[in-house]
C-alpha cells in the first residue's frame, strides 16, 4: 500500500493554516491507498462519520466522511472514496456544499494550496457550451509524489436552465445545473494531465 500520508500531510498544512484549526486535525499521516473504511474509522476516531447511505461516486462509493474540514477559510466535508472492486480507499475529496460553492471559495482554496504546493502544474479553464450543458470550469492541478491534487470548480450559466422552459410547473425548481467545489486527491498521477 503507498502512503498517502505526504499529499495528505501538506494539505493538512494548508488546512490548519487556516484561522481557527485545531491540532487534532494533523492527524492524517497513517492513511494509506488501498486502506479499509473499518481502519479509516479507527483512525479518524470521533472526526469520523460513517454516512448511513453510501454516496455513489461512479467507480467508488464514500460510507465515511470528515465534516468541517477548512480550506481557505471555508468549511468542506471530506469523502473517502472506496474502490467499488476492491473496497480499499481510492481517492480523497473534499467538497462544499452547492450553496457554498462560487467563485470567491475557489480561489480561496486554490491559494491556500498554493501556499503549500507552489503554482499549480497545470490550469485549465473550460468554457460553457451546449455541448457540456452550459457548464463552465475551472480546474487547478498539482502533481507530487505520484499524487494528484485536482481542485474543480464548475459554474452554471443561465443558458444551463433552457430546457426548464418545457418542464412541467412542479419541476421547474429542480431543473437546471448547480454550481460544484471539490478538491480530489488520486494517487494516479498519469491519469491527471487532462481537463475535465
């Protein structure tokens, strides 16, 4: 198992660099890939929370999170993703909450890792198009260690809500794309060079 403990243990500096961090949250060396979310739990202690329901993410799935983890100044919450095939952790997320995420909370986080990485490997900015629901992004990238530490940040635009127009009344509310923050850490570096 390869330690993730380096990216964890810098990003946890840029965490409590943050006003207000305890030291009890430096408490990431000792986490490794491929780690059980039994152990992660015994790990975490009472910082864990095991989700009553798993979050599905695609190829992996999150049954424990860490709520309140800052960044920048703003409060994230932590998902482990697991390996759906193997069940050990694949990734580690950090998202904010759809209210919370915008434009001044992103370039919050993306200074305070740069703080502690140094400019980003790589940026990309994606516009919005038809193609990708009117979606815009932002990303910013880090390599280190065979890590990569992506931050996200995809925005709406009123032209994502045009087929709202031909919804029924009652679903008009939930039409449309929401704006998305998340910063992901993945030990396949290879796999990071691209946008999207």
């Amino acid at each position: 198992m390869r330690s993730l403990g380096l990216a964890l243990a810098i990003l946890i500096l840029a965490l409590a660099a943050t006003p207000g961090r305890s030291a009890a949250t430096q408490a990431w060396d000792g986490a490794f890939w491929g780690e059980t979310s039994r152990a992660l739990l015994d790990h975490f202690g009472a910082r864990a929370t095991r989700l009553r329901q798993p979050i599905d993410f695609g190829d992996s799935y999150a049954d424990v999170a860490l709520r309140g983890e800052r960044l920048g100044g703003y409060a994230f919450t932590l998902y482990f993703q697991m390996d759906k095939s193997g069940g050990g952790l694949k990734r580690v997320q950090l998202e904010r909450g759809r209210h919370g995420a915008n434009p001044r909370v992103f370039a919050a986080a993306v200074r305070a890792l740069a703080a502690e990485y140094g400019p980003p490997a790589k940026r990309c900015r994606i516009d919005a198009r038809r193609e990708n629901g009117y979606q815009a992004a932002s990303e910013a990238l880090w390599l280190r260690d065979g890590n990569a530490i992506r931050a996200t940040f995809r925005d709406t635009t009123l032209e994502a809500s045009e087929g709202c127009a031909l919804a029924a009344p009652a679903a008009r509310g939930a039409c449309g794309l929401t704006g998305r923050l998340f910063i992901r850490i993945s030990p396949d570096s290879a796999q990071a060079e691209s946008c999207g």
